[in-house]
C-alpha cells in the first residue's frame, strides 16, 4: 500500500525502501517511552511542601470499589424499571456489559443518542451510539443540521447538565449508560413508541433509587474485601500524611454508618483520630456553594456575591440571615449511632462527626484556605469545579480508568500505531507543502504575480492519476490506523481521554478543575511528602518539540522534523 510507485518527476519522490528505514526510527527509545501508570500527572505546579491540609473525598477516593459493584447497580436498576415502573418484562434479559460505554460520555436525551464528543464540541463520528447499535456517520451529521458541532447553548452546563444534553462524569454512570442504552435497545428492537425524556427520567430514577434506598451499601458492608480495594495503602497514605504534620478532613455524600464500617475495614476502629474535621451527607456540590437552603431569616446581611463572597465567607451558622433574607444551611453533629443533635455548632472538633453545613461555615470555622488546602475528589464537578475556581484551593482527581489507559500506551502495538499514523500525517502535509513549493518557489505557496494579492496559488504536483493513488492509499491507512488505536481503548467508544486527534470533552474539564490527576491515592506514596509537580511542556501548534522533556518522556517524534522546519 505505501510502497506503491510516486512520480519523482519533480524532485520530491520517496520510496518504499525510504519509508520502511524510517519506520523504526520514528519509535522513541524504549527506555523513555514507557510511562508509569502508578505516576502522579500534572496539569499545574504545585509543590507538596506548601500543603498543610489534605482533603477526601470517600467513595472512589479513599474507597475504591472492585468493578463487579457495577452489575449489582445495573441487574437491581433494571429490575426497579420493570416491577416498580411497570417497564416490559423483556428488558430482563439484557445484562450489564462492562466493556460497552466509557466515562465522560454526552447523552442527547430528545435524540436518544450516546455519543463521545471532544475539547471543541464536536462528536467523534463512529462514536454515537442509539441504544446498542451504531448511528451512521451521515445521520449524525443530518440530526445536528449538516455538522458534527454541538452549539454552546445545547451542551451540558456547568454541573454537566444541560437544558437537553446531559454528560456522563463519575464511575457510578456506566452502569447507567448500559441501562439506558440496554432500554432504549428494546423498544427500539420491538417497535415500541416511548417519551425520550420520560425514558431518560425513568431510567435515572431507578438508579438513584438503588443509591437511595441503601442496596449498594448493603451489598459493600455485607462483603468489603470482594469490593474494596486497595484499603491497605489508604491506611498507609493517610497515617504517613499524620506522620508528617498534615491536618485531615473528610467531605463525602455518603452517610456516617456506611463511612464507618469502610474505614474501620480500612483504617481501623480509630480511625477518625486520623481526621481533623468529619463531614457526611454533605450534599455536594449544594456543599460548596449553596447557603440558602432554609427559608427566610430576620434581618439584613452583607451585600457581597460571587467570588467576592467565596474570598470573605459571610455565613455565619444556624439561622444568621443573608443579604436576600435567607438563611444559611448549617452543620449538625451526629452520635455514633446516626442520631441529630440541636445544639448550635460554633467549631468543629477533632473526631466529631458532622452533617450537611456548607463551604462557606466551613472555612471560617477552620480558616483553612487558599492553595495551602489540597482536596482529592473522582467527579470533576461535584469534588472540585468550585474548589478550584472559587476558592483557590489546589485539586487533586482521582481517574482509576488512568492505569488501564497508560499501561495500553505503553504497548508496542500502540506505540507503533500511533507512530506510524504520525508519520502518515506528516508524509501528507509534506507533499501539500512540497507540491506548493515545487510550483511557485517561496513558502506558502504564494507565486510573485499572486503575492501582491496575497492570494493563494494552488498546488499542481503530485497532481498525476498515480500519484493521487497512493495519496489516497495514505490517507485510507492513516484512517484504519485510527480506527485500530481507538478499539485499544474501548470498540465502541475508544480512549476517555482523547478522540482521535483532539482531547476530549472529559479531558479538557480534567485540565481545566484539577492541579494534579492519578489513577489512586496511593499514587502518593511514590513521592516525597515536600516533593514539587512540575507540568511537562506541552509544545503549542505553533512551537517544534525540541527540550528533551517532550522527546524523552513518552511523546513521539515528529515525523520528517528537518523537511517541514520552513512550516513549524
């Protein structure tokens, strides 16, 4: 295929022999390309030696859950559908699929389409999925008004919701997505007219009944070594933080009972001693920004807002009213057996357990604030979004998916995919380049008539029936290569992290709310307590790869950097 024949009549043929010598030479060092999928990445500096206090988020942060909890989620969410919302008893033999959908997808709920979309709102065509069958790329194009673009007004917002578009973002959604993809298979595959928004509610309401009526925490407590992993090294992480000074605190949805018999799993029966600061049932993201969940209070407030208001926290506890004659949410201490107390919370104590409150109580009580704060959370949006862009705290995310990722990067099949589609890339951008050269002679294509005009002159080499055959050729294995890369990851979706050339949707929020980002907390036992995260140098479009961090740390070699330095 690429050794076919090219016209050398202009000066600019390469050969089969050529291209085969360069094929291995494109590699990086093995030495340098692997990476370490136990390594802690960066997306902004921050030096450990200036944290004083860690904050957790529990589920999938200091808990991490085996995946088989994903078909327990699914199997009893389909049975609610059926004998709770009277769905059709055929829905029953469909089961959970873990290799079906990935995290950070975009559901478009009036389309009924799953669908992968990237950094620039556009849907990775081959990735749009109604129900468990593919849609055509032609039809997705056709459904979006003649685009792959999805405007501004219809993605997901803020939190990931948005009027008609609704993004994927924490673990315990994929068992959704294979339930909502499974439902929508079988009344589709049966004829059956539905409400695509009534679908979508039924479906997100059975599986928050399974959260809410406490059958996943049954099944965890019941069996924790089956589900919890990696106790050992949250104990380890946690004591060693201690250790060293550091004060702990813990921010979590779930309820006390459930965090209790978690840690006493991990950690053991003293293991709030570790913690400065114990907060369940905190609602988040209400947590972080909402201090007016109560109705009217009596009098007049101050007058700040927005982030003038996060920098000087106004709320001052139970029943102190606000500018808008609203009260803030406060904290209530729990007993160990669950049960409310009433008295007002004027400080929050060392192995106490606290629940609901807000952000804003909850730094004047400890004055813990600014990037001297580090909070580890899984959901971008719920743990760290306002964290990060509020209050000035430094955000550490916690993506278990990373580990898989990065050992199949480090796969020779991978690495000489990726490579060789680079090169592929780069031998097409060549010719376009060459043939304008070899016709007008100055960069740019532009000829001396046409340059006073500063219009573009075309290109006619490589013009002949033979030489658009292998450039055809080219361009036909450069999409097979991509297409190969992408199943790696996942065969309907691919990598969460990147569509075939762009970041994706779920990246760029990555980039965007995190300092930090490791498949696991115990990531942090690699490191020193005061060691410093520098962001490797990512090269802009307009900048050439040339420091070693970018040559020698994984990335791959620009294909033909010489030829095409006139146009980097």
């Amino acid at each position: 295929m690429l050794g076919a024949k090219f016209d050398a009549k202009n000066s600019a043929s390469l050969h089969q022999c050529r291209i085969e010598s360069r094929r291995q030479d494109l590699l990086p060092p093995e030495v340098c390309s692997l990476l370490n999928p136990a390594a802690i990445y960066a997306n902004n500096e921050i030096s450990l030696r200036d944290v004083e206090v860690y904050g957790f988020d529990y589920d999938y942060t200091l808990a991490q859950y085996a995946d088989t909890l994903h078909p327990e989620i699914f199997s009893a969410a389909r049975d609610i559908l059926i004998e709770h919302y009277k769905y059709p008893e055929g829905i029953r033999k469909y089961d959970y699929n873990p290799s079906f959908a990935i995290r950070g997808l975009h559901y478009d709920i009036q389309k009924s389409l799953l669908m992968k979309i990237d950094a620039f709102h556009y849907v990775q065509l081959g990735t749009a999925y109604r129900g468990l069958q593919p849609v055509p790329d032609e039809e997705v194009i056709d459904l979006y008004g003649g685009t792959q673009h999805i405007p501004l007004y219809q993605m997901s917002g803020f939190y990931g919701k948005g009027p008609s578009i609704k993004q994927f973002m924490d673990i315990f959604s994929l068992p959704e997505m294979a339930l909502l993809s499974c439902v929508v298979d079988h009344f589709l595959g049966h004829g059956l007219e539905f409400d695509q928004a009534h679908l979508y509610k039924d479906v997100t309401d059975a599986i928050r009944d399974v959260h809410v009526k406490g059958l996943m925490y049954q099944w965890i407590e019941r069996d924790m070594e089956k589900y919890i992993l990696r106790g050992d090294e949250t104990f380890a992480v946690l004591s060693r933080l201690v250790a060293h000074g550091k004060q702990l605190f813990l921010i979590t949805n779930s309820p006390f009972s459930f965090v209790d018999k978690g840690m006493r799993h991990m950690v053991g029966a003293d293991w709030r001693q570790l913690f400065d600061v114990v907060i369940v049932q905190a609602d988040k993201p209400s947590f972080f920004t909402d201090r007016r969940k109560y109705g009217p209070g009596r009098g007049d407030g101050p007058r700040e807002r927005g982030l003038a208001s996060a920098c000087r926290p106004v709320c001052l506890g139970w029943g102190h009213p606000l500018a808008d004659g609203q009260v803030s949410r406060p904290f209530r201490k729990l007993d160990e057996k669950g049960s409310l107390h009433w008295d007002r919370i004027t400080r929050l104590e060392k192995g106490k357990i606290y629940r609901q409150g807000n952000l804003f109580d909850f730094l004047r009580l400890t004055e813990w604030r600014g990037p001297r704060v580090l909070y580890f959370g899984d959901h971008l949006y719920s743990d760290l979004a306002d964290l990060m862009l509020r209050h000035g705290w430094r955000t550490g995310a916690i993506i278990p998916e990373l580990e898989r990722e990065i050992r199949i990067i480090n796969t020779e099949q991978y690495m000489h995919s990726l490579t060789w589609q680079q090169a592929l890339t780069g031998l097409l951008e060549r010719m376009q380049v060459r043939g304008q050269l070899d016709v007008c002679g100055e960069v740019g294509g532009r000829c001396l008539a046409a340059h006073a005009q500063s219009t573009p002159c075309l290109p006619q080499t490589y013009q002949d029936a033979e030489s658009r055959q292998v450039l055809a050729a080219w361009m036909k294995e450069r999409q097979e290569l991509r297409c190969i890369t992408k199943a790696l990851f996942n065969a309907q979706f691919g990598s969460i992290f990147r569509t075939f050339h762009n970041p994706t949707y779920f990246s760029r929020r990555l980039v965007r709310f995190s300092d930090l980002y490791m498949a696991s907390l115990s990531c942090l036992l690699n490191y020193r307590i005061d060691f410093t995260f520098y962001p490797r140098r990512t090269p802009l479009q307009h900048e050439a790869p040339l420091w070693m961090d970018q040559l020698c740390t994984g990335c791959m070699k620009t294909p033909f950097l010489g030829d095409m330095a006139h146009i980097r």
